[in-house]
C-alpha cells in the first residue's frame, strides 16, 4: 500500500461519536414526541442557517481526522516503510496550502515579504522586500496585483452563484415533485415563506457559503488569502486544521461532562440526604479552587508522564494526540459541577409531584422512577447545556494555549496561534493577520454554536412554549 492508515485516539472517539448521533437521529425519527421539538428547531430560521454554517466545520474537521501516512519511496516492496509524518484527507485536499511555504511572515494577498532583506539586483546589493517563491508568482509585476486580485473575486463570485442556482434548480425539482405543485406555485411559495420550512434561509445561507468558499478557493490559488506566519506557513492553511481541534475540545469534554453532572446532579436532588451532602460537597471543593490552576496543574503531570515515556508513541502527532485527549478529560473532570447544580435543583422540584410520590408509594424502585419520571423531564436542560458549554470550551482551549497549558505546541489549534501570534504584537508595522484569522474562525464558529443552541433552547423549553 502507498499509505498506512492511522487511527488515533481522539479520531477513534470522534467516529464513535458520530455513530451514535447517527443511532440518535433513527431512534428520534421513529419517536413522534422526541421528533417534534427537532422539528421545532429546523422551521426555525436562525437556527437552520447556523446549522449549516456548523455543518461545514464539521466537515472539515472529520476529513482532518482521516489520518494517514505515506510510503517513502526508497523503501522496498517486500518491507515497506512509511514517513513519521503523519497527515490526513484534509490535507491531501487542500495540498497546495500546506506545501507551498514561503521564508517568513508575509501580508494577506501580497507578493513580498513583509520585512526588508539584502537583495541582488543587478550586480548590486540593496535593501528591499523580497519577492515571495509562491504568493503572486505568476505575476512579472506588482502593478498587476490588484487587477488580479479583482478578477478572481468577480470570478468566484460568478462561480458560486452558477453554483446556487444549480443547487437551488435541483431543490426545486425535488420539492415539486415531492409536493406535487407546479414550478410557479412552489417558487411563490419559497418566496412567501410558506414552505413549511425556512427555505429562503437555506437559499441565501447557502448561496453566501459557496461565494465566499468558491472566491477564497480562487484567491488561494494564487496567494496566500491571510498572508504567512513566521516560519512561511499559509495562515488560512493552519486556521482550518485548527477547526479539528476546536471540534474535539467541544465534543469529547462533552462527553466526559455529561455523565458526571447527569448521574450525580439527578443523584443529589433525588435521594437527599447525605449522599446530596456529599455530592455537594465534592464540586463545593471543586468550585473552590481555581479552574485554571487545576487544570494547568493535571495537564502538567500528563506531559511530564508522556515526557518520560516516548517510547510509547511512535510519532509526534500520537503524542500530541494523547496530550489532547489528557486536556478533554481534565477539562470534563472540572466542568461537570454547573450543569450538576442545575440538575440537581430540578430534580428537587420533580420529586415532590404527585406522580412521583405516587409511584414511590407503589414500591416502583428508584432506578424506574428516575429513569422514567426524572430524567425525561430534565433532559432539555441537558441538551440545552451541552450546545451552549460547546462554545464555552472552544473558548477554553484558547485562553489554556494561551498560558501554555492547553494543547501541544506542535498541535494546529487557534489559542497556539493567539500565543504565537501575541509577540508579533509589538513589532513595527504589527504582524495582525495571524490573530485576525484566529479570531475570525473562532468567533464563526462560536456565533453559530450560540445561535444554534437558542433554536435548541426555545424548542425544548417547556416554559418557553407558551410566548412562542
């Protein structure tokens, strides 16, 4: 085989996890009461367009987790060998962005370097900015820049648009036929807003992706769309494989939050007592001391540990992997406590109804009675909570790399490239297209996980039913 696949821990855990969103979405589908709030959700426009906006960095980020290494090509057939680099269909996608590697820091859309160097020129030496080896190559001259610049932005806008009609052609097609009506009806309707469905929302947010997508791709070709870092690397290259990493830092502490703040907030509000007493007194304790400290303190044995044992990953980005894995944990292990309060007030009031009371009295066990009468009634805070804390933690991760206790500084992520990009602050002109880029990304994707959980929020809230 010319590749060998790699299967990391976190990528393992991502394709576990989509397997059970995916078991979740049939078993909602067949259940006409867990259907109807999704329902809810997708005729509510705001919530679909971040929907689709969500979707794209979901993309990104599982063709990123399909990891793979490649045959050298001096090895021999019989006993392959295979490069300690290890990289994914992401990046074999998008090759050009991680190969084409400039000397140093360059501007967005430029052809120069952004720092003045020694140059030979005409059997002379002088001081000027040197031409970048890909970022306007084509060009023979700097006047041409911005005309170029120019026409492969009107192109890309052309390109996207042929493309949203072609999209929005097919959909219609589709929805006549499924609705029976003639093409006019259904194009008054989509125009009315009658569909049933936000359907000019997802004409307009889909229209808009692919312009920018198809104008970025455009721009890319020819430039370096957010200039270069300090060692030459495409900035928008490195903004998107970090969309994988902030994915995982949202999803998998997630997972680890859930079932601690689930069993012992519902554990704590039902039984009372001292096992209220001692539940509360473990995230009392937890509360008290600084999160930041806490987890800075774990993520510091953690790298000791895979420090003095390399002999255990075979390759960097096993490494790096296992550090970010570490960091999910941690965070899980400290995040829980909220959530738990909240479960645990509610599950307080739910004990005390009469239904309750009346199935305690009939010798229903506990396990019956909170898996039957409790949970079901709390379960939209915790669907609430876990698309509302995603955001949180995406956050998280770059204010602890920022420190220095998040992820592994090899690792592509955007609180690495805030830390690396802080320094570059002082300089004269500022180097500001690293931070701008992070930024830009991070605050997509945050806007649309808020914006999503609101959908989520005013559908599954039973005591927001009534004002909608």
């Amino acid at each position: 085989m010319s590749v060998q696949p790699v299967i990391l821990w976190t990528d393992a855990l991502i394709f576990a996890l989509l397997a059970g969103v995916l078991v979740l979405v049939w078993f909602i589908r067949r259940q006409p009461h867990l259907r109807a709030p999704w329902a809810a959700v997708a005729r509510r426009p705001m919530a679909i367009g971040a929907a689709l906006v969500l979707a794209v960095f979901v993309i990104i980020g599982l063709l990123d987790s399909l990891h793979y290494r490649e045959k050298l090509g001096d090895s021999p057939p019989a006993k392959p060998q295979y490069s300690v680099e290890v990289l994914s269909v992401f990046d074999a996608l998008v090759g050009p962005l991680r190969t084409q590697q400039e000397k140093t820091y360059s501007a967005p859309l430029a052809m120069q370097l952004y720092a003045k160097e020694f140059v030979e020129r005409d059997d002379a030496t002088a001081r000027d900015y040197p031409r970048l080896k890909y970022g306007g190559a084509h060009l023979r001259q700097a006047a041409a820049r911005v005309p170029d610049i120019v026409r492969r932005i009107f192109v890309g806008v052309a390109q996207g648009l042929a493309a949203s009609l072609l999209l929005f052609g097919l959909l219609a097609a589709w929805q006549t036929r499924l609705r029976h009506l003639a093409f006019g009806e259904w194009l008054t309707a989509w125009g009315t807003g009658r569909l049933g469905w936000p359907g000019r929302t997802v004409v307009l947010i889909l229209t808009a992706m692919l312009m920018l997508g198809v104008v970025i791709a455009r721009l890319a070709a020819g430039y370096h769309v957010f200039g270069t870092d300090k060692v030459g690397q495409d900035v928008l290259y490195i903004s998107l494989k970090s969309i994988r990493t902030g994915l995982v830092i949202g999803t998998l502490t997630t997972l680890v939050t859930l079932p601690l703040a689930i069993v012992l907030g519902i554990a704590a509000g039902y039984f009372r007592g001292w096992v209220d007493d001692v539940i509360q007194y473990v995230y009392t304790v937890l509360n008290s001391i600084p999160g930041v400290l806490l987890i800075a303190a774990a993520v510091l044995i953690v790298q000791v540990s895979i420090e003095a044992n390399p002999d255990l990953f075979d390759t960097a980005a096993a490494r790096a992997d296992i550090r970010l894995l570490a960091l999910c944990l941690i965070m899980g292990v400290t995040s829980w406590t909220g959530l738990a309060r909240l479960l645990r007030g509610e599950s307080l009031k739910l004990r005390t109804l009469d239904y309750v009371e009346a199935a305690r009295a009939f010798g229903v066990s506990h396990a019956r009675i909170i898996s039957r009468h409790i949970f079901p009634n709390v379960f939209h805070l915790v669907l609430i909570a876990i698309v509302l804390d995603f955001s949180g933690l995406v956050l998280a991760e770059a204010v602890l790399s920022y420190v220095g206790v998040g992820v592994d500084p090899t690792m592509y992520s955007w609180g690495n490239m805030i830390n690396g990009a802080r320094l570059e602050l002082a300089r004269e002109p500022v180097v500001w297209w690293q931070l701008g880029a992070a930024f830009a990304f991070m605050f997509a994707l945050v806007l649309a996980a808020n914006l999503f959980a609101d959908g989520v929020r005013d559908a599954f809230d039973p005591r927001l039913g009534g004002r909608r």
